[in-house]
C-alpha cells in the first residue's frame, strides 16, 4: 500500500476512535458528579435525622416514679408511651401452653372414618412428624401422633377399626398446630373459644374490632371479614410472662429495642431496657428486677 493510503488511512481510524474515547471519558465524568452528589445527599440526611433524633430527646420528659419499696427511679416520657409500674397494670399474660382439645378435629374425621388412625408401620419422614419434637409429653408414639397439622391425642379402646376390631389408634384429644391445622385459608374450628385479649395489644398490633382475630398458644391470627377462614398471623408472642417487680427471665440479655425507640430508651448506669411482645420494659441494672413496662402509642 502506498505511504499516503496508508496515512489516510490511519487518520480515518482515529476519527472513527476519538468521539468514542471522548463519549467514554464523559460518562465517567457524570457517573463520578453523580455519586459525588448522592453521597452529599446522604450526608445531609443523615445530618437532619441527627438533629431530629438530638431534638426528641431534648423534648422528651422524664417522669420520676417509686417502685413497691419506695425507691426512686427516672423513666424517660411522652405522649407516645404511657408507663405502668404496678404488676396488677398488666392485667393479662399470654399462657405458656396451648390448652389440649378433646375430641376429634373434622380435617381428621374426614380423612379416617371413626377417626381411627391406621396402625404406624414406618418411622416419622421428618423429625417434626414424631411428637416428641414438639414436647416430652408427647413422645410415646403409642399415645400420639402427628397428623394433617395437629398432635393427636390417641388412646379410645372402644373405637371401632376398619375392619370391625377394637383398636386403640381412636382420636382422643388434638392440639392444632400453627402452619399446620392453622395454616392461612384453614377455617377457624368451632370448638375454639374466642380469648380475649388487652385493648393495648389490640391496638399495638391492629387487630381491629371484634371477630376480626383469633387467639391460640401465643399466636395471633388475622380473620377474613366473614370470619370464615385464617388470613394471616398478626403476632406470635415468644417472651416468657414479665412481671413488675420480678426478675427479668432469661433470655434477655441483649438489647433489642425496635429502632425507632433505641434514642429514646438506651442503656445506662441507671436503667436496661429490653423489648418483649409489644412492651419496652426498664430493668435495674444491678438486680435486673423490672421496675416499669412501657406501652408504645405511636
């Protein structure tokens, strides 16, 4: 090739080159301001909630009480909190076990006539499927079994088997079991009675008004309007019974306020503070003795 094609043709190939090059260097440019501007952002952000989070406790009160022996504590106050320093404020703790059913459950009955369970002759697939995972007093697998969601209580000497013999595989008893036989869409057995609870747990979780909700072994559930059937599980309440008074029970030695109270209620020489099932509780910091529980409003 001659030197002049040649030459033209390298000028052709950094004219087809440069305007890319410089396209290249221009969109890094952007991203870079970008991100320079976003970070600023941030920063202000941050910055304002800083100040807002500084001016609500500035603005927050502290309410001096006395426990039962005439001792002097400070709790921080609001109009979003209300305090309650006697045990007798808490009028209702959640019980620590699910009351067993007697009888036979319909999703059972309707599985095995009579509901007579047919002998097992196989282990449990899974080590939930043996009742004893789920309590000691279930673990003879000659008078239990988990079935269709709930923990059968077996033992009717008189309940006819499929083939006109006595068994003791009879439905004696049931504990429906959360996912389970109260699994979202399962309708709400009849024989379970409405429990009541506190009108500030209704408030703090939203359940609505009355047969909106439903309450069993420390679980909430949400109802469909009609009440026909199980929409959702509002709350499940893990804490053991908190008593004022009493010493927290264990479990709760680390702090774990929700976030947007952590300004308000942090830990010190004079006060721990736990959260647990709707309630931030203030605790002696040398006895862990719970001098107060706070109501959360807003």
């Amino acid at each position: 090739m001659p030197k002049t094609w040649t030459f033209l043709a390298g000028m052709t190939g950094l004219t087809l080159i440069a305007p890319l090059v410089i396209g290249i260097a221009a969109a890094e440019q952007s991203g870079a301001q970008q991100s320079e501007q976003a970070k600023a952002q941030n920063r202000v952000t941050a910055a304002r909630e800083q100040r807002q989070q500084e001016q609500a406790r500035d603005n927050a009160a502290v309410t001096t009480f006395k426990d039962s022996g005439g001792r002097e504590f400070r709790v921080p106050t609001s109009d979003r909190v209300h305090v309650l320093t006697r045990e007798q404020d808490i009028p209702w703790n959640p019980p620590a076990t699910a009351p067993t059913f007697s009888g036979c459950p319909a999703a059972i009955s309707g599985t095995y006539p009579g509901c007579v369970l047919p002998p097992r002759t196989r282990p449990p697939e899974k080590a939930w499927h043996d009742p004893g995972w789920f309590s000691p007093a279930w673990a003879d697998d000659t008078q239990a079994r988990f079935e269709g969601g709930y923990l059968l209580r077996l033992g009717a000497a008189n309940a006819p088997a499929a083939d006109g013999t006595e068994s003791g595989n009879g439905v004696v008893g049931y504990v429906p079991l959360l996912g389970g036989g109260l699994a979202v869409g399962q309708p709400w057995p009849g024989s379970y009675k409405p429990v009541p609870l506190p009108a500030y747990v209704t408030r703090y979780y939203g359940l609505g008004g009355e047969g909106a909700w439903r309450y069993y072994d420390r679980t909430i559930y949400r109802m469909k309007p009609d009440g026909s059937a199980i929409s959702g599980v509002a709350a499940i309440l893990l804490g053991a019974p908190i008593r004022i008074g009493q010493t927290m029970p264990p479990g709760h030695d680390v702090y774990n306020l929700p976030a947007g109270w952590r300004d308000q209620y942090r830990d010190g020489p004079e006060a721990f503070y736990r959260y647990s099932d709707g309630y931030i509780y203030q605790l002696d910091p040398a006895s862990r003795r719970v001098r107060a529980a706070i109501e959360l409003l807003a």
